[in-house]
C-alpha cells in the first residue's frame, strides 16, 4: 500500500471539513467515517486533487442523505 503524500492528506481533510458542514451539527461519527473512507478509497487509487476528492465526498454525502436514490 502507498503512503499517500502529505499534500493529498492535507486535500482530503480540507474536502472532508467542508463536505461535513452540510450536515446537521458537522456530521456524527459514522458519517464522517464513511466519507473519510471514500477518500482514502480514492486517494489510493491516485485522486489527489481538491476537485477529484471534493467529487467523491459530495458522492459519498448523497449516498448517506438518499439524494441519489430519489427519481
């Protein structure tokens, strides 16, 4: 497994914060350990930049909030 860079940690908590502002009260625990572990999934497969991650993390928000299931 590869370190990732102390650049793309630095991304993924940056999107991370952000991301959990939208939810109630910052998110609870289990919230924001599903989508800390969708960046990590990301970052080691080489998504490092704010954009990329900021992708994934509002992907992993719709999952947990069912707005990606609403027709």
């Amino acid at each position: 497994m590869n370190e990732l860079s102390e650049r793309t940690k630095a991304n993924m908590d940056v999107v991370l914060e952000e991301t959990c502002r939208q939810l109630p009260h910052g998110g609870d625990h289990d919230s924001r350990r599903f989508i800390a572990e969708r960046l990590i999934e990301a970052a080691r497969a080489g998504h490092s930049t704010l954009g990329e991650l900021g992708i994934v993390a509002r992907h992993a928000l719709a999952t947990l909030t069912g707005k990606d299931h609403q027709a």
